[in-house]
C-alpha cells in the first residue's frame, strides 16, 4: 500500500528508511510491527539479526511468529484492542487492498480466504503441461 508497493510492508519500511546502516545497530534492534509480521518480513528481521519483535496484535493476522522464536527472536505481543480496532476497521474499508496486502484472495461466497496460486502451477508448484 505504501508507494504503491507489492511489498513495502511497515517492517520494510521502517528498515529502508533506517538506512544503511552496521550490523550492530540492527542486532540490538526492537522492531515493532502492529500485526505479527508477514513471512517476508520475518525473513527481513531475521536477515539483519533483529533480536526482539513487538507486535500490537495477531488475532487479524499471524505470520512467521513461530520461525522468529525458532531462530532465538523474543516475540512479544501486547495484545492491543486499538491495534485490533485499527486493523478491523480498515479491512472492513478496504478488503480486496487488505487481502492484496496479504497475499490472499477472498472468496465471495463463503467470506473465507485462500492462497492466491496462478491457474498454470499445477498442485505441486510446476509449471502445468499444456
């Protein structure tokens, strides 16, 4: 959503707008984050060694939280109301930028989600013969 970027998630955003910085600054980083972080941004926060993450809620979403831990990352969750009111809010805004945002279509006809996977990957991720 931010710039009109695919991937430019609050995480990665704050990480490019820290700059280039030494590998010591991010090791003793705490990343804050309103939801658990997406899979991409876990990947982020465990490439520049971010030890420590506080995330405002995972009720709307729940990401790479438990390869963070795997890792020896402290995951904390507060648990906010407002970051769950905030989050409530905006998907019932904005649901296809939400599900976008996430990788995910929705399916109109049961309101349930599902992965997003292009018609010419056949089930094991291969191109489909044609």
């Amino acid at each position: 959503m931010q710039k009109g970027s695919p991937i430019l998630h609050g995480e990665m955003d704050a990480l490019e707008n820290a700059g280039r910085l030494k590998g010591e600054v991010y090791k003793g980083a705490t990343m804050y984050t309103t939801l658990s972080p997406c899979h991409m941004c876990t990947g982020a926060c465990l490439m520049y060694g971010i030890k420590r993450v506080v995330m405002g809620e995972n009720e709307t979403f729940i990401g790479g939280e438990d390869l963070l831990r795997s890792k020896g990352v402290e995951v904390i969750n507060i648990k906010s109301g407002q970051c769950k009111r905030m989050m409530d809010k905006f998907i019932k805004k904005a649901p296809k930028e939400w599900f976008e945002d996430i990788g995910e279509v929705e399916d109109d006809n049961e309101g349930e989600k599902e992965a997003d996977i292009p018609e010419d990957l056949d089930s094991e991720g291969s191109e489909a013969e044609n």
